[in-house]
C-alpha cells in the first residue's frame, strides 16, 4: 500500500512539475511576443520616419536653383565667396533644411518646405528655432562681410 501511495505522490508531483512547466513556457513566448512586436513597431516608425525625411538629390539640385545657392539666413553665397578669389565659393557647405521640421509636422517630401542653410546657420537652427530666431543669433553673414570688407578697402 505505501509503495502505491508513493507513486502516487510521485504523480501528482510530476503533473505539478508538467503544468508550472507549461506555464512558465507560455509565460515566456507570450513575452517573447509582446518584445518581438515592439521592436516591429519601432523598425516601422524608423522606417516611415526615414521615407519623410528623404531628400532626393533631383529635389537638392532644384532647391539649390531655386535658391541661387544662397544661405536663406545668413545670405551667404558661393558667388560671393568667389568674388574675393575664384574658386573660394567652391569650400562654402551648403545643406538643404526643412523650414518647418519633420518631427514638427513639416512634409519632408515637399519642395516648398525645404531651404538651402550654411553649415553654420543648420547647426544653431537645428530643428528647434526658426530662421528669424537664428538670424538674430548670428554674428556672420553677408552683411557683416560687406562691412568688413568695406573697413578693409579704405
């Protein structure tokens, strides 16, 4: 009688083990599911985020055109740096800018909401100010230029 007791109690404690096994597997795949699921969402919004932001570079050279090749804040342009020595304009790092930013709503597919910046001024406009706010920020630009060249003629 105490050996059938004892498998018994071996039973029941194997049929324990069995179901907090299976629990502890289906514990574990719904948590692999619900990382796996997160991580898909977070590739599709960087994904979509990437397509917003895509500038072809058809769309740079017309927005190059367009704008003469001008900085929009600081109006520093190529054709300006060339009038002190030819060739000098060609070191000037234009980068095309959305005036309204993506992540503000701005389309980044639109032509119309794409400017042409220097360097300098894309880094302190940097997604967060406008053009006027840099513009009162800067201390360069063309009609800083102008004076000195002006100071250095006489």
């Amino acid at each position: 009688m105490q050996r059938i007791l004892d498998s018994g109690a071996a039973v029941y404690l194997l049929l324990v083990l069995l179901v907090l096994t299976a629990i502890a597997l289906i514990v574990s795949r719904l948590s692999y599911r619900r990382y796996r699921r997160r991580a898909e969402e977070e590739e599709y919004r960087k994904r979509e985020a990437s397509k917003r932001r895509y500038v072809t570079a058809k769309m740079k050279e017309r927005v190059l055109e367009r704008d003469n090749a001008t900085c929009r804040i600081c109006g520093i342009s190529r054709e300006y740096l060339d009038s002190f020595s030819e060739g000098l304009g060609d070191y000037l790092l234009l980068e095309i800018d959305h005036k309204i930013p993506v992540k503000q709503g701005g389309s980044g597919s639109d032509e119309s909401n794409l400017q042409v910046l220097c360097w300098r001024c894309n880094r302190k406009k940097s997604g967060s100010r406008t053009n006027e706010e840099v513009a009162a920020m800067i201390d360069y630009g063309i009609d800083r230029m102008k004076k000195r060249r002006g100071i250095f003629r006489r």
